[in-house]
C-alpha cells in the first residue's frame, strides 16, 4: 500500500492508496519539531480505528515545511523499511518537467496539483489552491506547469488584520448576508469574502487573457466550496487533487524504476 503525505504550512495530510482507491485520509497540524516516533503513534492508533492494516510498503512526500522532511522520512525508513519519494528532490521524476525561468525552484504542492490535474481534466487549466498562500497554477497543454500567481492565504489575511489593527477583532471566514455591512464584524467578513471572490475571478481572467486560450478553472483546498456560493467561480472542485497528484507521480516513478 502506498502511504502519500501532503504536508502544508498549516495542516498535513495522510492518505492510503489500496491499489485501486484512497481508503482513509486523515489530517494533522504541521509542527517541525513532532517526532517519527510521534507520527507512528498517531498513525497507528487512527488505521487501527478505521481498521486498516499498516501495511505499508511505499511513501511518497510532498512539502512546503522543509524542516519536517526529515522526521518524515525517518517514520519511512524506521517503520515502513521504505525509501521515500520527496517531490522536489532530483531523484523524484516528473511526468512533465515545469517551464520557468532557469533557477527558479517551484513549490512541490504546485508541481503535485498540476500533475493530478493534468490527469484528470487535461491541460490548459488555472489550479486556485486554497491554502495558507491562495495559490493559482498554470497547467499547459501538455501538463507542465508554466507559472502562476501567488496570493496571501484567506486566513492569513484576517490573522494580519486581526493583529494590526487593534480594535478589529478576529472573524470567521463566512459569506455575508449583506455586502454592505452594519457592524464590525459583518464589515470584515463581507471585505474578505467579496474581496477574495474579486480576487479569483480577477486574476484568472486576466490569466485567461495573457494565455489566449481557453481554460479550465479547478479548484482544491477547504475554503474553495465556500468561496464557489459567491459566484460560479470555477469548473470543478476537487478535494483530493493534492493526493491524487501524489499517486500519480508514485506511479511515473515505478513505471520508471525509480520508486
């Protein structure tokens, strides 16, 4: 079985492939000091709940985190007796190299999202990742990644006003019944749900325009179903494109003889 694991700025994500379909996903706060031996206890302890057995014979990572690699990779080799794929790294194929300027090191969260999309709805797409950045991936014809737009997180975005302006208070993110709102909070949550609703819808038109050619809007990531209640900002929403991408570059590695 194949473990994948997508781990983000905020949460990471653990997934089991069977072979033929994911059987459990299951998510934890991202902390660079959290042991292997703390990850295999948590694991451990959440299959046996779902009754999945722990046999897991191959890893693949994906990370925003750098410092978490090594305790991830560690869990592999200690309890798996696997060497894990890490998306990034030079021994990690890519079914399609990125296309950006010469030097330039592409997040692997982008380079995953781009693969499971490719596969499942072709190329030309804009990817909106819904994450602690708000991310927008170009994918092109040919399933290469070719460059995006990177954008503070919702989240990120209400923390720092939170905290830079004393007397607004923190929010949740929800739509508002009302654009024009009539008291502080309801003036905050209507300017970053109708701002990021702007935001989306703007930025991908003027992808559109400068790729001058049609595409496909996909979406990933918690807040992006909330988002869609806005306005019919994409063409799909996919909740597993992540773990889907990941499993998709495990088996290019295989069928290479890499993995």
């Amino acid at each position: 079985m194949l473990l994948t694991i997508d781990c983000g700025n905020t949460n990471t994500v653990f997934s089991i492939w069977d072979g033929e379909r994911f059987l459990c996903t299951l998510r934890t706060s991202t902390e660079h000091q959290r042991t292997a031996d703390q990850y295999y206890v948590w694991l451990s302890a959440l299959l046996a709940h779902h009754r999945i057995p722990l046999d897991i014979n191959a890893v693949i990572i994906s990370s925003t985190v750098p410092r978490v690699v090594f305790n991830l990779r560690v869990l592999s080799d200690r309890y798996f007796n696997t060497r894990p794929l890490v998306v990034g790294r030079p021994e990690c194929l890519l079914p399609r190299m990125p296309r950006v300027d010469e030097g330039t090191q592409v997040g692997p969260d982008r380079l995953v999202n781009s693969a499971g999309a490719y596969d499942r709805y072709g190329g030309n797409l804009i990817v909106v990742d819904f994450g602690t950045a708000t991310t927008f991936d170009v994918v092109a014809e040919d399933g290469a990644y070719v460059g995006g737009v990177i954008a503070p997180g919702v989240n990120l975005s209400l923390q720092a006003l939170h905290e830079a302006a004393a007397a607004l208070p923190h929010v949740d993110v929800t739509k508002p019944q009302k654009v024009i709102g009539t008291n502080t909070v309801a003036c905050m949550q209507s300017g970053v749900f109708w701002g990021y609703v702007g935001l989306v819808r703007g930025i991908c038109d003027r992808i559109r325009g400068e790729y001058d050619k049609p595409m496909r809007i996909i979406s990933t990531g918690g807040l992006a179903p909330l988002f869609q209640q806005g306005d019919t900002l994409y063409d799909e929403f996919d909740e597993f494109l992540t773990i889907h991408g990941l499993r998709i570059i495990h088996d290019y590695n295989k069928a290479q003889g890499t993995a």
